[in-house]
C-alpha cells in the first residue's frame, strides 16, 4: 500500500512539475521560437504616432524644444519612404542606409552582417526605418534656444557632400536668416559608431542663449514575443544614468508614468535582444536626460546639455556620439575601453553572473574560431568543464555508492534513536566519519553544473555571436530551438505541437541518455526516490525541448560523457558495480 502511495505520490509531483514549468520558463527562461526575427527590429505592427520627431521638453526645469508637427500621413512601406526622400547615403563594411536631408536624423540604417533568416537569400536586418512607416525608429539631435529660430523636425539641411562612409565625414549646415547658423559635421566608424559635431555660431549683434539634446525615438514597442521583457533577458530603455546601468524600466513602466528622469548619463536608448540604438554625450559631460513616452506607442530617450550663451561674433561645439548596431560583445567591449564610453557592455544584459557567463563566452568563442563550428564548440567546452570537474565527479560517485552500501546501517540507527533526533544526527556523523563518507559529494557535481548551464544559456540567448550559428544536418540555428518535432513527423503532418509537447530529435536523444545514466547510477533505497528516478530523464525530455539547440546538445554531450566515466570507475573499482547492481 505505502509503495502504491508513494507511486501516487511520485506520478503527481512529476505532472505538476510538468504542467508548472510552462509558466515558470516564460518568466524566467524566454525561448525563442523561430530562427528568425522581424521584419525590421522595431516591429512589424503599429500606426503613425501623434507627434513624432524632436522631444516636446528637456529634462531641465525651464526648458523646452519646440515638439514636432504631427505626424498626418498615410502608413507607407520603408522603400516608398526612402525614395521620396532628400538623403546621403551611409557606407561601412558593418551597416548601410542614409540620412535625412529634412531634420537631419538618421532614420535608415541596415546591418549587412545580419540577415532576418537563416535562408541565404533572407534581407538584412532592419534597425532604424522613417517616420511615416509601421516601425519608424531613428536618431536626431539638435537644439533648443531662447528668442530666435532653430532647426527642427522640417528644416531642409543643405549637405557638403553625397555619402558617409570611413573615409568621408560629412557636413549639414543650416542658417536662419537672423544672425545664427548651424552645422552638424558627421563620421562614421567602420562598425556602429556615429560621430555628430554640433556647432551654433552667432554672428548677429546680440548674445543668444542656446542648449543641444540628442535623441532616440521608436514607435511601438517589439512585435516577438520572444524579443519581449523577463526576469532574465532585458529588452526595452537602458542605458548607464545616474551612476549605474539600468534594466529596471521597461515600455509598460512608460505607458504608464509618461517620463523617468536622470541627472546625469553615460549613455541611453534602446535595446533589443541583439541590437543597439544608443545616443553618448562626451566623457563627464553635464547633461540631464529623461526615457519617455511624448505619445501614444512612440518612446524617446534623450539628453540635454545646460544654455549656454553664444556671445557675438563666438561659436559653441559639442560632441554627441550614437551607437546603431549590434550588440557584438568585441565591439562594445572595445568602445567601452578605446572610445571611454561608461560600460557600454552592459547594453548584454549578463545579470549577476556575469563574472562567470562572460569567460564561458569567450571560452566558447575562442573553441568556434579553432574548430569553424559552434556545436563542435559547445561539445569541445563540455569536455573541459567535464575534464575539469572529474575528480568531483568521482568523488561524488564513490561516495553515492558507499552511502548505499552503509543503507542497512542508517536505518538501523534511526530505529535506534528515533525518539532523540540529537543523537541520531550525532551518530549519524559519528557513522560517516567511520565509513570515511561525505554524504555532501554527491550534490557538489549538481551544484557546479547550475551556474554553467546558466551561463550557457545567457551566452545562447544573448550573444549576436552564437544567432543563426548552424551545426549540422537539420540544425540550422543553435540559439532556437530543434525544428524537427517527432509528433508532426517531423512536419510531414500539417500542423506544430503547442511548446511542452513539440518533442524534437534531440529532446528524445537527451531523454534516452539521462535514462542510461540514471540505469548506471547504485539504486536508490527508497521506494519514491526509484519512482521519481525512472521517470524523471522522460519528464526533462518535455521540460527541455523547448530550449535552444545549442543547450540540449550540451546536456546530451554532457550526460555521454558521464556514461563513459561511470562505466570506467565500474572497470576501476568492481566493488562499485556489485553495489549498484545490489
């Protein structure tokens, strides 16, 4: 009857583990579930917002920008936009697109390096699009002054030359016809950094009192549910303000306080799964900055530089940079250290661990460049962490088997001392020291491996490195989960699974290796302990099939390689082997 129970028992917590998990992956373990992404980074889905264009207040009490028109054209497709257009055209070996001659911002940018797809044939992906489209996303900067006119959302820029690549900056120059002119002198890098030199020069007969901002404005928020907010991947305003790097204010937090305001920045815009969009004030500038909502659906981030007064005949210049791209973890790293841009890296969400994710990264990343494959890369780091941890792990099975053998003993000193649990545990201690037990090696092993998978997981689901990275066969993308599900035969039949059901070939593989691990390992004494032994390598079969590739096939390599070490200490130590059969 108590076995009957405890089978009982066993059989309900697995479902309720199983039917939980569901809930629990989508707020704290985001899956992606397609090896693709949108359209165009912003989304695919929105409508014109109600004033779109330059911020309608600075951050500063007691100052002001003037707000954009609002936005009343039709919803047109980005290439019917482009080619209506007054623009220079942006060139480097990383990105593309151009700038808009009408306002100056910097509204169409494409990453060649990066396509939507896995399909060869698939586009570059989409980061900044124009105003006027489903997902308009783009950079401005400009100024704000007292008593005379400025250049806004429909100032005609006139141009020193047609493109900006490396090897061209390129000047816009705006006057307005009272004594004031203004220029914006642009360079590019050869990956994702714009530089934009802001200049007013007064040559009128009075001082004038001016202030410069840079901004980010995005319409709607990101369409993937899989591109959205958790607990552990962070996609939404960020940026390094007020001292510290922040992931604690998300679209939702916008929609409904209006604005969250900062009395300094580093940096701050907007981050996406993969991608950056970010504006840079110079090193230590004063600046304030605010993350806001001017409309319905359409963020800003912004900051502002305090008036300063131009006195005639003087000109004032001020640097902004903006990050367009994405979020490659050399790069950042490199405009972190060489360009003095306050932890720019932080724009990867790594969490608290990232003093343990970003070397597992790099380890990973320097295997993929020996070998040319990531999945050979994650089996090659699995045989180190293995490699490194196997005195651990014979430890741990020594000992799981030597507590098997000291069972009877355990027992028979519980019966003994069941009505004094001091002593019980005395003895208990006193037994293990006899035996030379430590009853914790079994659980180091487990706890080890916890913070690796996680780091492997946040390298997986965070790093543009490991996107789209194929390893062989049907396995075209190891960042997304295996696309071949066994209960659709393997898409012949018309229809896909729901997530905890869409049983792939490698979630089978896993299943089918924990289950022999689990048929090496000496049996457990008690009845539910066997029970829950048995069924759990099939329970993480569906808990892990919707995971990315990339983590099952190191579980799968992981749990091979355990197999082989079992069935050596079997050959090196029989006595082991007689203990488990019994």
């Amino acid at each position: 009857m108590d076995d009957k129970r405890n089978l009982i028992a066993a059989i309900l917590l697995s479902v309720a583990i199983l039917l939980g998990w569901n809930f629990v992956a989508d707020k704290f373990f985001p899956t992606p579930d397609k090896p693709d992404v949108t359209t165009t980074v912003a989304g695919s889905d929105g409508a014109a917002p109600k004033a779109q264009g330059e911020p309608n207040g600075l951050p500063e009490a007691g100052t002001a920008v003037p707000a954009a028109k609002p936005a009343t054209q039709a919803i047109r497709p980005v290439e019917a936009v482009l080619g209506g257009g007054q623009r220079i055209g942006i060139e480097t070996p990383a990105l593309s697109g151009s700038i808009n001659l009408v306002g100056a911002r910097i509204d169409d940018i494409t990453l060649t390096k990066y396509r939507q797809t896995v399909e060869k044939n698939s586009p570059p992906v989409r980061l900044f699009a124009p105003a006027g489209t489903k997902a308009a996303y783009f950079a401005s900067i400009g100024w704000s002054a007292q008593g005379i006119a400025t250049p806004g959302a429909d100032t005609v820029w006139t141009a020193s030359g047609d493109k900006l690549t490396p090897e061209t900056p390129v000047t816009l120059s705006w006057s307005n016809g009272s004594g004031q002119s203004f220029r914006i002198e642009y360079s590019i890098d050869k990956n994702y950094l714009i530089t934009a030199k802001q200049t007013i020069a007064n040559s009128g007969s009075a001082p004038v009192t001016a202030s410069s901002y840079a901004l980010i404005d995005r319409l709607g928020k990101p369409t993937d549910p899989h591109e959205k907010d958790s607990y552990t991947i962070h996609v939404g305003p960020t940026g390094y303000l007020d001292g510290k790097s922040v992931f604690d204010v998300d679209y939702d937090d916008l929609d409904e306080s209006g604005a969250v305001k900062y009395a300094s920045a580093g940096w701050l815009g907007f981050t996406d799964k993969y991608w950056l969009a970010a504006i840079i004030p110079a090193k230590g500038e004063r600046v304030t900055a605010s993350i806001s909502t001017p409309s319905a659906d359409n963020y800003q981030t912004l900051f502002a530089r305090p008036f300063t007064q131009v006195a005639p005949g003087r000109q004032v210049t001020t640097t902004s940079r903006i990050f367009a791209g994405a979020k490659e973890v050399g790069i950042l790293s490199a405009y972190q250290n060489k360009q003095d841009i306050t932890r720019l890296s932080n724009a990867i969400d790594w969490g608290w661990f990232e003093f343990f994710e970003v070397p597992i990264f790099k380890l990973l990343d320097w295997l993929f460049r020996m070998v040319g494959n990531f999945g050979v890369a994650i089996m090659l780091l699995t045989l180190i962490i293995r490699a490194a941890m196997f005195p651990v792990a014979q430890r741990q099975f020594r000992s799981m088997a030597q507590m098997r053998l000291v069972q009877p003993k355990m027992k028979a000193l519980q019966e003994r001392h069941k009505d004094d649990k001091p002593k019980m545990q005395q003895e208990l201690m006193k037994l293990y020291k006899d035996e030379k037990i430590n009853p914790l090696a079994g659980c180091l092993p487990i706890v080890i491996q916890i913070p690796i998978f996680y780091a492997l997981y946040k390298v997986l689901m965070l790093t543009i490195e490991m996107r789209h990275q194929p390893f062989i066969l049907w396995i075209k993308d190891l960042s997304a989960p295996d696309p071949l599900h066994i209960l659709n035969l393997f898409g012949l039949l018309p229809f896909t699974p729901p997530s905890f059901l869409g049983i792939g070939v490698l979630a089978l593989i896993l299943g089918v290796t924990m289950w022999l691990q689990f048929r090496l390992n000496p049996q457990a004494t008690d009845p539910v302990q066997q029970q829950v032994f048995k069924i759990m390598p099939w329970l993480f079969m569906f808990i892990m099939a919707p995971f990315a590739a990339g983590l099952l096939l190191y579980w799968i390599t992981n749990n091979c390689l355990s197999i082989a070490q079992q069935q050596w200490m079997y050959r090196k130590y029989p006595q082991l082997k007689a203990v488990a059969a019994k």
